[in-house]
C-alpha cells in the first residue's frame, strides 16, 4: 500500500511539474465529458423517459398524417375522437383534451388561468389519482350536464390555503357555475402548465361534422397490443368514416401512433436534438484523441527520465504503471470537471425550457 501511495504522490507532482499540459488535458476531457453528459440528459428527458404518470411507459400519442403533402401529425376532430373512441379495442383510454383560457371568478375578483378542456376519462388515461376529492364522472363529459371543475395544487394553494374545505366549493367558470370536485397533486400541470381542468361538454349534435374543436388525443395501449396492431385499427375506423361521412372525411389520411414526448417535442426537433448528440459525442472522440497524442508526446519527451529510473533498478512494469496512473489522475480530476460542466449545462437548460410550458 504504501508503494502504491508513493507512486500516486509521485504521479501528482509530475502532473504539477508541468501544469500547462496537465491543465489543457483536464479541459479538453472535461469537456469531452461535459458536452456528451449534456446531450444525453436532454435527449433522454425529452424523448426517452417516460413521463412521471402511472401510465407514463404506456402512453402514446394519435393523430392524424395526410401522406399525400407529407404533413405533419394532426389533431382530431371531436367527432372523429368520439368515433374512436367508441369503436377502437387497443388502447385501455383513449383521451382526448385541449388548452384554452379558463375565467374563474372566485368570492372576491376574477382570475384567468391557463386550462384544459378534457374527456371525463383524461385522469384516468395518464393514471393520475388526485391529491383531494375525485376526478370527472362520465356524465359530466356530457352536453348539458351540470359544471365542475378540478383544481390544480397550486391553484388550491394560493386561493384556498390547501383547506379541505374546497370540495364542493361553487365557483364561476367561464361565466356559469361550477363546482370544486378535486385538487391534483403538487407538481401536476399536464399536458402544459395547467391550472385548470374543466370538462369538454361539447354539443356534438348541434356543431356540423369537420371544423371545430381539434383534440390532442391519447392513451395506454393494452397489454399485448403492438403500435403496428393499434395502427392498423384505426386504419381501419379511419377506412370506415371516409365512406359513412365523404363530405368531411374523404381524404385517404393515415394515423399516427407514436411516444406521447415526440408529439410535444415534434420531428424537426427530434431529429435536431439527435443530431446535437452525435455532435458532441464526436467532441468526446476528439478529445479522446487529442489527449492521448499529447501524453504520448509528453512520455517521448521523458525518455532520460525512464532511463534513469530503469538503470536504478524500476522494472519496466513499474514505469509503465506510473504512466498509467498518470492518466488516470488526469482522467479522474476531468471526471469531475465533467460532472460539475454537466450539473450546470442540465441546470441552465431547465431554467431555459421553463418558460415553454414541458409536460409534466
């Protein structure tokens, strides 16, 4: 051990004998780490993590593509979201929602907050119980039923200072009343940065099939069904429709399943953040690289060195250790400049990205 120790000190003054090279080594594979460490961070939190739900590894997004302009994956209509829903057997729910203004005006004063219009089975598709009450009844999915309305946690902070009181609590929403049926967890706010959560209650009947409300639709699949089987379903439905209302479904459209974080990160910036990581991961080969050219020259230049160590009696498996531990001081002391570089590139962007309203 203490041979050990004594070729580590000694491995750290000649790092300290010449601290030009040892300090550009350091840089260079402190940002040959940082950078990919970065990139990697945001691609896995952006395209492959699962979202923090129950159904989070489950959930896919479905729209709609018209392959004849190569357009990009649409939302639905209402009344095509019913149809499907109604007919589809691959997915557990098939939910659907859209953002809009909420007006709420409490005892005191009005408000606007930033809300979502959803399907009374929305909560249920992403596997989210509330932190209080309950979430939406079917029927009050329906045209005509009475209002409610569900709170987020920061919401039933700041206006009723997290009493438990709030259930059952009428307030105005949107200019009828509504009533307060539960509070979400603390740190709930998808599919953006939601408020508010009322349900859609469209009059279906009385609005002309086509134009209108488009809902972001989506669901966990059922065990054992593919994305390729679901694909072919709704094909299928889709199939289906064009011949039962040709006037607004007669384009031969394609669905669209795919991961529900692609929906929101869209191809263009999938195919940009996969890109920024075969970048910087070329920056960790070069670095890789350039160091060990620089080391190489380094232990050519110290050849008097290791002839003298030899001729008093080092073994040549000695030296060759007290190069590699060289290396790896140098490696180790990057690592950790690496690290901190990556801590704060990760920092920074979520700060960055905290304005653009990311699902969670």
């Amino acid at each position: 051990m203490t041979g050990f120790l004594g070729e580590l000190r000694y491995a750290g003054r000649m790092l300290l004998k010449h601290p030009a090279v040892s300090g550009l080594a350091v840089v260079a594979m402190g940002l040959g780490i940082g950078l990919p460490a970065i990139m990697f961070s945001i691609v896995y939190g952006g395209l492959v993590r699962p979202l923090p739900f129950a159904n989070g590894d489950r959930l896919l997004a479905v729209g709609w593509v018209d392959t004849s302009v190569d357009s990009e994956v649409q939302s639905v209509s209402a009344h095509d979201y019913y149809d499907w829903q109604a007919t589809q057997r691959s997915f557990e729910h098939l939910a659907g929602n859209y953002e809009g203004t909420v007006n709420v005006r409490w005892t005191d004063q009005p408000e606007r907050f930033d809300g979502a219009f959803v399907t009374s089975n929305f909560f249920a598709a992403l596997g989210v119980q509330p932190a209080l009450g309950r979430t939406f009844r079917d029927d009050e999915d329906d045209f005509g039923s009475a209002a409610t309305v569900i709170l987020s946690h920061d919401t039933w902070s700041d206006r009723f200072g997290r009493s438990p009181d709030v259930l059952g609590q009428v307030v105005t929403v949107n200019g009828e009343p509504a009533e307060i049926v539960g509070v979400m967890p603390q740190g709930f706010h998808f599919p953006n940065r939601e408020q508010i959560w009322v349900p859609l209650r469209r009059d279906l009947l009385g609005t002309p099939r086509g134009p209108g409300v488009a809902l972001s639709v989506f669901g966990p699949l059922l065990g054992g069904v593919t994305r390729d089987a679901a694909s072919v379903e709704l094909a299928g439905i889709m199939s289906r429709l064009a011949q039962e209302y040709p006037e607004t479904n007669e384009r031969l459209l394609t669905p669209a399943i795919l991961p529900i974080q692609e929906r929101f990160v869209g191809p263009e910036g999938k195919a940009l953040l996969y890109s920024m990581l075969a970048t910087v991961s070329l920056v960790l080969l070069i670095a890789c690289f350039n160091v060990a050219n620089l080391l190489l020259a380094r232990a050519a230049v110290r050849t008097r060195e290791v002839g003298i160590r030899t001729a008093m009696g080092a073994s040549r498996g000695r030296v060759v250790r007290q190069m590699l531990l060289e290396a790896l001081a140098i490696a180790a002391v990057a690592t950790l400049l690496g690290t901190g570089v990556a801590w704060l590139g990760v920092e920074y962007f979520s700060r960055a990205m905290a304005p653009t309203n990311p699902p969670t």
